[in-house]
C-alpha cells in the first residue's frame, strides 16, 4: 500500500524551531505531485496549513512553512508556541490509489 | 457561514451497514467534489473516495471497491458515505472534505488539497 513515511514525534522549546519530514515514493512525491500539510487536533476537523507544497492559505502565520524535493517534503514551524502542540499529516496524490496517501502524522511537542 | 456539518455517532454491528451524512453549506454545493477520509484508532488518514457533487460520478479506492457507495442529494445540499459489510476494523472516524483542484505549476500533475473540512463523525463496529 502506498504510505508516506513521517516521524512519530517531534519536540522543541517555545521560540525555537522544528522540522517534520514527509518521504514519499515514485507514485507519488517522486512523481511530481505536491505535498499538502494539515494540523490536527482530535476531535477536532483537520485545518489545512500548507497547500501545493510551499504555500500558506490565509490566516496561516508565516511561522509555517512547507518545502519539498526529490521524494521527500518537509514541514518547518519556527517561533514555537504553545498553542502549536498537536498532529500534523501531510498528503499527497497517489497515481497508483489514483486517489490521496497521506502520512502517519507526527506529534509536536512544545516543552 | 461555510462549513460542513456531518451527522452523529454511530454504533453498529458486524456485518450491518452505516451512512454517514455531511451537510454543506456557505457555498454553492455543486461546483465542488466531496471526498471522505477515515482515521482508525491509532492509524493513519486514509482516502475511501471521492464524488463530483455536480454530476454524480464517483471514485473509490481499491480497498473499499464493492462495500463503499458515495451518493449525494444536491437539493439539500448533502453528501452520503455508505459502508457495508462492517467489521471492527471499521471502527474509525470518518471525516468529510471538500478538495480544491489544480495543476501544478508545469501543467502536468493533477491534485488536490481540502480546504474544508467535516467534525468528523464516530463508527464504532462491535458486537
């Protein structure tokens, strides 16, 4: 099946910054589609936060950014805050599925 | 206001079948597809499929070809997701979306992010 690869977890202090990688394979990021990435709090509905992998939608800070190359992608949050602690996936189009994979998610943690 | 409000939970038991409904609105139903996503407990997203809201066609991944059936009724405004053949893996939340497509800069790769989405709504399978 095919999956994006994210790490479980990721952590850093208030102000500092993070990274969360998204490693796909040669029907999906390595083909060329984009990357989008979501935050998710449970229970709560998915807010998009990046879209065509560097793009931010309104009302997104600029403390988030979204970059992708080769098979991989990453997610950069700078400035931490507090309010940042919950799940990020990111997603992608899957020529194979013909349809979206997305990742496992990672879990920020702000210390 | 533009939102999509799905219905409640939902407790079934194996072998039976749950619809899940998910009410648009804010925006004109039928110009955009609706896709529906799931999360099983401690799993990650998964696509089922996708229907135009326009004219009723419909895509399904392979994993859920025969049991799943997307429909909608544009008069209300609302979106369907039919699974049949329940078992406890089906035990997840399942969320609607609502995709926004495009090229990418070359012209050559379609795709599509969800800029809306549904609460979510809660199947649990058990006997």
């Amino acid at each position: 099946q095919s999956v994006l690869t994210q790490p479980p977890s990721v952590s850093g202090a208030p102000g500092q910054r993070v990274t969360i990688s998204c490693t796909g394979s040669s029907s999906n990021i390595g083909a060329g589609y984009d990357v989008q990435w979501y935050q998710h709090l449970p229970g709560t509905a998915p807010k998009l936060l990046i879209y065509a992998n560097s793009n931010r939608p309104s009302g997104v800070p600029d403390r988030f950014s979204g970059s992708k190359s080769g098979t991989s992608a990453s997610l950069a949050i700078t400035g931490l805050q507090a309010e940042d602690e919950t799940d990020y996936y990111c997603q992608s189009y899957d020529s194979s599925l013909s349809g979206s994979v997305f990742g496992r998610g990672t879990k920020l943690t702000v210390l | 206001q533009v939102q999509l409000v799905q219905s409640g939970a939902e407790v079934k038991k194996p072998g039976a079948s749950v619809k899940v409904s998910c009410k648009a609105s804010g925006y004109t139903f039928t110009t955009y597809a609706m896709h529906w996503v799931r999360q099983a407990p401690g799993q990650r997203l998964e696509w089922m499929g996708w229907i135009n809201a326009g004219n009723g066609n419909t895509k399904y991944s392979q994993r859920f070809q025969g049991r799943l059936t997307i429909t909608r009724d544009t008069s209300a405004s609302t979106a369907y997701m039919e699974l049949s053949s329940l078992t406890s893996e089906d035990t997840a939340v399942y969320y609607c979306a609502r995709p926004r497509n495009y090229y990418d800069s070359s012209g050559s790769y379609f795709n599509w992010y969800f800029d809306l989405w549904g609460r979510g709504t809660l199947v649990t399978v058990a006997s």
